[in-house]
C-alpha cells in the first residue's frame, strides 16, 4: 500500500491549486493593462519586500543571480579585487564574483548548520592580498548570526553582501532577517523558493539610499536619466507579471513558512524515534547513521527551503536510488563544491582543501519539504529512508 505513494520533492501544483482565482485576477490586470516592463506592480513589490525584510529599500531584478552581480558592482567589486565566499553553496555565489574578473576565496563551512564558518573565512581573510568583500549563504533558509559577521565586517574593513537567495523571512537568534543586516541582502525569486515566481526573478534589499539608488540605475544599462550613461550597467529587469504574481503569493508566505516548520519537525521527531540524531553530532561519532538538520537555536526562525538529512558518503548515492525506486524525488545540494569546479580548476583548489564543505558534498540529501507535504507521505519517506539506512548499518556492523 505505502509503496504506491509519490512525494516529488516539490509539488507546485498543489500550491498553484490554492490561489489560482487570485492568480488569473492579477495576471489577468497585467495583461490588459499592457504594462509589462518596471511600472506599478514592480514598485508595490519592491515596497513590501523592504517592509517583509525590515529594509529601507528593495531593487527588483531578473534573478537571484543577477542580484548577487549588482550587489558586487553596486559596492564596486571588479577586476583584481578577491571575495570570500563558502564554496558549499549554488553555482553563482562563486559564479557572479568571477564573472565580473575578481576571485572568489573559498571558505569552509561549519558542519553543524552548513553555512561560512567565521574562523575559515580570518584565515582565507589573513592571506588575502586584496580583498574588497565578504558574501556570505544563508543555506537551506538556516539565518546568519548577524552579530558575528558585522563584527567580521568591520574587523577586516569590507562590506558584507548576504547571498539570501534560499532565505527570505529567516531570522537568527536575535531576530534579525536575513538580508536586513549587510551591505546589500540578495534574494531569488526561481520558482523552487520558499516566494517563487512563474520563471526567474530576484531582488536586492539594502538600508543604504546610494546603494539603493545605484543599483535601481545598473539595472537599467547604467543610464539616468534615459539614455544617459555615467556608468555601464545591465538589464536586469523584473517583469511586471511575475511582480504581480509574487504579490499574491507574498500573502501567504508565512503560512507556507509554517508549514515547512511543521514538516521538518515532524521528519524531526520521526527519525530520532530511529534513533537519528541532528548534525551537531558527527557521523563518525557512532549511532544510527543518520543526522537531521540541526534545529535553529533560540528565537531563530528557519524557513526550511530545504531540509537536508546526512548518511555516510559509502550510501548516500544508494539512498537516492531507493528513494527514486519508491517514488520519492530527492536532490544533492550540491555534489561538487566550488573550489573543485572545473571551470575554477586555475584558482588552484585541492581535494581535501575544505574538509567539511567535502564531506557535506558526499554525504548530504534534501528530501521533500514543500508544505503541502500529506502525513502519508512524510511517513513514506520517513519508512523508506529508515529502512534502507537500518539494513546498511545492520550490514556493515556485522
Ligand atoms: C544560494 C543561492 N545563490 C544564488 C542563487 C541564484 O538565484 P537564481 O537561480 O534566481 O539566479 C540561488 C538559486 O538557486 C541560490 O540558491
């Protein structure tokens, strides 16, 4: 019977069943206003991502990646200048950096939450020759502690930009959201995050007017007034129908947000009942060999865009095909970090440069999480993954 349940790991349909009257409506009013580039729904957008994030001001732009370059041009990052990055994180972090001819410096993440561990980023920071910036991920939707990287900021004297594209509405332990606290905070709108868009969209946020101002000018080639151009910028621009539908959607975040909590604390509770333990426990430290996701600490708010389990690297790929023999889809967030990309092969990076970012690479896999989830599918994933991970351990300690 159980076998004959599916769990993709994202189901939009199921949320595009809830508003799609509200939907129809506003694309609807797009498309008979003919308004379809910047304009009215584009600066209501931008409005209510500023006062959602607790910023003064947001930038609407085509994509997340597209709002990680304009933050690096916005605070001047071009050729010869170096960024610290985690290398445990989406292509584009480290992409945007070198796109525009600087070099990102890869650092190390901590294994417990998977986000820049600070004390990588001092050393990579000590021998940095010319270092203009700090971009640091909020993986998963998991909140930086703000505090500690203002304080790394302003220690080494460069500008932070929050690389939030997974974490929009997350908070740390003092309540802070994650792009309200850096230089500029950068957010994807690509369909498969917690606020997706129908297509790609993503958007800046920052408390400076002059960055503000700026990147509002780069997204439109540099020019301002109309095809007046001090500087070079791009087209950047996002679509007016996408606007007006992530407003819709806006409305509901936080219960969706809810809903990707109560999941994971459900799958929480589900594999300690087998015996898992969160990833403040190390693999090697023995028990039943799977970590959950280690819960955000105080009054931090994690959003859950995705909920990752670890499983020793030997079975880690076997578990994925199980799950896809059982009708679960999975994901590897991300099974080749940075620093050994081919295409960063002549920045030099080494097998066994980045212990950790490594064995997260190896061993790491997302399961459904999207808040539509039934409790039928949560316990099928739940059974398989259990199943599965008991009979190898049962093998191997035999
Ligand atoms: C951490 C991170 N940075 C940047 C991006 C880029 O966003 P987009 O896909 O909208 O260009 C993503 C999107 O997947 C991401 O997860």
């Amino acid at each position: 019977m159980s076998d004959a349940v599916t769990v993709p790991l994202l189901d939009l349909k199921a949320q595009y069943d809830t508003i799609r009257a509200e939907i129809t409506e506003v694309v609807n009013e797009v498309i008979e206003s003919q308004w379809f580039i910047m304009g009215p729904q584009v600066k209501a957008l931008e409005e209510e991502i500023a006062q959602y994030c607790s910023t003064r001001f947001a930038v609407g732009c085509a994509s997340g990646s597209d709002a990680l370059m304009l933050a690096l041009m916005a605070i001047g990052v071009g050729a010869g200048d170096e960024v610290i990055c985690p290398s445990y994180t989406f292509f584009a972090t480290g992409g945007m950096i070198h796109r525009l001819g600087a070099t990102p410096l890869f650092a190390d993440i901590d294994p417990v939450t998977y986000n820049m561990d600070v004390a990588s980023v001092h050393d990579l920071a000590g021998r940095a020759k010319n270092l203009k910036a700090i971009m640091p991920v909020h993986l998963f939707g998991q909140a930086l502690e703000k505090d500690a990287y203002l304080a790394l900021g302003s220690e080494l004297g460069v500008p932070i930009i929050e690389d939030a594209a997974q974490a929009l509405g997350s908070e740390d332990t003092t309540g802070a959201r994650a792009g309200s606290w850096g230089d500029v905070g950068c957010f994807s709108f690509f369909p498969s995050k917690n606020l997706g868009a129908f297509g790609d969209g993503g958007i800046c946020t920052t408390n400076d007017e002059a960055h503000g101002d700026l990147l509002g000018i780069l997204r439109l080639h540099g020019g301002r007034p109309k095809y007046y151009h001090q500087i070079v910028g791009v087209n950047s621009r996002l679509d007016a129908l996408h606007a007006a539908v992530l407003r819709v959607k806006l409305k509901y975040l936080d219960g969706w947000t809810a809903g990707r909590q109560a999941n994971a604390a459900w799958y929480d509770r589900a594999f300690a009942e087998h015996g898992a333990t969160t990833s403040a426990v190390g693999l090697d430290e023995g028990g039943f060999p799977l970590r959950t996701p280690e819960p955000a600490g105080g009054a931090a708010r994690h959003i859950y865009n995705q909920y990752v389990i670890r499983v020793p690297s030997a079975i880690r790929d076997a578990l994925r095909e199980e799950l896809k023999a059982k009708g679960v889809g999975t994901e590897v967030y991300y099974p080749v970090p940075l620093h050994l990309q081919e295409c960063f092969a002549d920045l030099g990076g080494r097998t066994g440069d980045l212990p950790h970012t490594e064995r997260a690479a190896a061993e790491t896999l997302a399961l459904p999480i999207y808040p539509e989830l039934t409790e039928q599918q949560k316990r099928h994933v739940v059974d398989t993954v259990v199943a599965f991970v008991g009979k190898k351990a049962a093998v191997s300690a035999g």
